[in-house]
C-alpha cells in the first residue's frame, strides 16, 4: 500500500482527501465515511454560516475518531468562520480563492495544517512563502467552483517542483485508480475527489442531481462564469440544464445583462436558517427551481456509473487492478447502494471532467494502492 509522508503526517492510511463540495455537500456522514476508510475526510462548508459550521464538526466527531479536515470558500464565509474550525480544534482547514496568510499564525497556535487550494504555479508559490503547511492545487477539469485554467497533468509536476519540500495534493478530473496512480506518479502525496464522491450514499446531494451525473458524459460540462451572481469572475464547471441552455440561447450575456438576473430561484435550508441562493449547488435541503441553479461536477462523469456506499467504493476493473489498485483489507462503513437509472437534472449540475470509463461508482477503499 502506498501512504505518502503526508499520509504519515495527517495519522491517515490512504492518500485519498474526498473534495470539500460546499453547501454541506460533503457533510459529516460523508467526511466521516471517508476517514473512517482511511482517507481524509472533508466537511464542504462553503456559503454555510459559522453555526452550521461548528454543528457540523461536532457531527463528524461524534461519527469518527479519525482526522478530518473543513473546507471554507473565502468570498463567501463568515469572519467568525475561520476561528469557529480553530476553536474547535479542526486537524486540517482547506481555504479556497484567497490569501491565507492572516490565519496562519492562528492555526498553527490551535494545532491545525493549514492549506490552500491553488489554481496557478504563481499562486501556489504565493501560497507556500504564507507560511501554510501543504498546497492543493486544482486543474481545470475540476467541477464547482473553479480556480485552475491549465490541465492538471501540465500544473501539478510544476507546483511540485515550484514549493518543494511542502506536500501537494491534486485535484481536478481524477476519478479512479488509475488517475489517483498518474497524480501520484507527477509528485502528488495525496489527490483529492469531488465528483466521485458526489454520488456516494453518503453525500447529501439530492438524488435528482446523482442521477444526472451518472447518466451523464465529460461532453456535456459547461466551463462557465454563468453562476458568478455574488462571486463576480468566478468560473464553475457544471452540466447544461434549463437555466444554462436559456442563458445560451439569450447570448450567453455577461453578468449585468442577464435576463431574470438575480431572481432568487431556491433556498439552501441549513440547521440554522435559510440561506436564498441563485447558486444552488443541489444539496438535499435546498428547496426551489433547481433546473435554474447550478449543478456542479467534474469532467469525468462517464466514470460514475453507480451510486453507492463510501464502503463499497472497490475496483472491480481489470484495468485498475493492473494498474495496483485493490481493495482494501478492513473498514468497511456503508451498505450498499442501487444502481441508478438515466433521467433529466433536478438541476445544474457541478462536475469535473474526465476520460470516459465505464466503472461502478464506488467510495474510498477502493483507493488503497500496492506497491
């Protein structure tokens, strides 16, 4: 089994970190379902208020005893959000879109690795001369919100070499083990995966949104800056729905000009209020016209033709056996899931993008690779 320094580091078994998809998209069944199964979990706490957010680690704990990390969109958190995680003792805080150096010194008084998901070299090195303790650097063929604009095979062996000796997890279009194998190959001590866990029993995207994804192929993601409403210039990668095909049918007009434009088309019901977004991510509590929000996903969605288990995330490909990829020996968590039929979105979808594979759409243990 192959377990990276950072691995060693953290107190995880495998170098597998599921995505933090914000909006509790990756909740605490999810993050400790992941850790549980040796990888790193991570809480998506991105939009959520700071009391949702502390709920939710004390979810996690009370679900595992592993390290798990939170993930926090910097535009769109709270400014108790960040001592919220340290207050409660977080062992990893992912930060996106923004300039760590503030909480460095903060987090590492609280005991917590700090790290930042890049999306350029430059950025990268930014990042590490800031004092963090590893750097996530994402491709372009990520799903959600997207930093990356260059391919992750070009950027990842670049970062590497641009912050030795701090660690570098990938992220962007990585969906089995053969993906996981190549990032590891180009420097990578950890990967981290957001469509392949998306579908997983135990995320809380709506079931509408699962099917979508697993009904659908890498050609139908749309990069875009369509779902900026709050987040001016922020691009996603997501799956063409009704509000998509309208907006590209008007001309795909830019924000300020958009038919409808700031129409508040659901809610995202949290433990602690409701929060009205436009830029609804599909989480199982959002509430409204999901066929005109966004539905996120990377560029690998002819890989998930299955929605089941964290427990039964296995290969059971020839190919990725051949490639060192086997079951791991314990932890299983979650029963089985059912496979899911084609139908049409409840709305738009946030996904990655990725060759196609026909492959069952499995969680972590699956990721335990051999020497």
């Amino acid at each position: 089994m192959i377990r990276s320094a950072l691995c060693t580091d953290l107190g995880i078994d495998v170098p597998i970190w599921n995505a933090g998809m914000g909006g509790g998209l990756a909740g605490p069944d999810l993050a400790a379902a992941v850790s549980n199964a040796g990888g790193l979990g991570v809480l998506g706490m991105g939009g959520l208020p700071t009391p949702a957010i502390r709920e939710s680690i004390r979810q996690v704990r009370s679900l595992t005893d592993k390290p798990f990390g939170v993930n926090l969109i910097m535009p769109l958190m709270d400014e108790d959000a960040v001592s919220c995680c340290l207050e409660e003792r977080v062992p990893v805080l992912i930060l996106f879109w923004g300039d760590p150096g503030p909480y460095v010194e903060d987090a590492h008084r609280a005991g917590t690795k700090l790290l930042v998901q890049c999306g350029s070299v430059d950025e990268a090195r930014r990042t590490a001369a800031a004092g963090v303790d590893a750097v996530m650097i994402q491709g372009v063929e990520a799903g959600g919100h997207v930093r990356g604009t260059t391919a992750l095979s070009v950027l990842l062996p670049a970062t590497v070499e641009a912050v030795a000796p701090l660690p570098v997890i990938a992220a962007g279009g990585i969906a089995d083990g053969r993906g996981v194998l190549a990032a590891l190959d180009l420097g990578a001590q950890a990967v981290s995966l957001g469509t392949r866990f998306l579908c997983s029993e135990e995320s809380k995207a709506a079931r509408e949104y699962k099917e979508r994804v697993v009904a659908a192929v890498a050609e139908e993601t749309l990069y875009t800056k369509m779902f900026d409403v709050g987040w001016s210039d922020a691009s996603h990668r997501v799956l063409r729905n009704a509000g998509v095909r309208e907006w590209e049918a008007a001309g795909s007009l830019p924000a300020g000009q958009r038919f409808g434009e700031g129409d508040v088309v659901g809610g995202l019901l949290t433990a602690v209020r409701v929060v009205q977004e436009h830029d609804l991510a599909g989480a199982q509590q959002v509430l409204g016209d999901g066929e005109r929000a966004d539905r996120v996903l990377g560029d690998h969605p002819a890989a998930v033709a299955d929605h089941v288990g964290v427990a039964d995330l296995e290969a059971e490909h020839a190919e990725e056996r051949d490639a060192g990829v086997h079951a791991g020996d314990d932890g299983d968590l979650a029963g089985r899931g059912h496979r899911l039929a084609a139908g049409e979105p409840a709305g738009p979808l946030l996904v990655g993008r990725q060759h196609a594979i026909e492959l069952r759409h499995v969680p972590l243990r699956f990721l335990v690779v051999s020497n």
